[in-house]
C-alpha cells in the first residue's frame, strides 16, 4: 500500500497551478536560515521547502525499494556477468 500511494512523478503535481496552501510556523533564525539558504539556490521558500519535502519522501521510497530487492537477492543471490548478460540478449 505504501508503494502505491507514494511511489509518483512528483515534479508534475506541483508546477505552476498550485492552488491550496500549507502554513508552517518557524522561528526567526529558521527562517533566516532557510530564506538565505533558498535564495542561494535561486528559489522561494516555498519551492525550496516543497522540494526539500518530496526529496526526503523519494530517499525513503527508494530506501524501501532497495531493501526488498536486497531481501530478493538474498533469497537467490545468482549473478551474471556482462559477458552472460550479452548472450542473455541475443547481442553476442
């Protein structure tokens, strides 16, 4: 179920008709921090906040993703070389 509800092209979704808004509370120095920080990189606060926040759900997806193909091959930890690989395919 986790897959399926995160597992998206994300950069789509946010892109130029955003239409609902999202409030974040920081103190001063955060926000200095993170103004500074997104300036830096030629971004608003919002895009770099949205970014950074979609960046983190990725890594997890991908973490997960690694893992259960990490479990898989330690089920059946068969490997082929290129060399079997361009037979495998017909290119050799």
């Amino acid at each position: 179920m986790y897959a399926r509800v995160l597992h998206c092209d994300y950069s789509k979704h946010w892109r130029p008709s955003m239409s609902t808004t999202f409030t974040m509370r920081l103190d001063k120095n955060q926000k200095a921090l993170i103004s500074e920080y997104a300036a830096i990189h030629g971004k608003s606060m919002a895009e770099f906040m949205l970014d950074a926040a979609l960046d983190v759900i990725e890594d997890a997806i991908d973490l997960r993703d690694w893992k259960a193909a990490k479990a898989e091959f330690d089920q059946n930890p068969k490997t082929y070389n290129s060399d079997e690989i361009m037979r495998e395919f017909g290119l050799r």
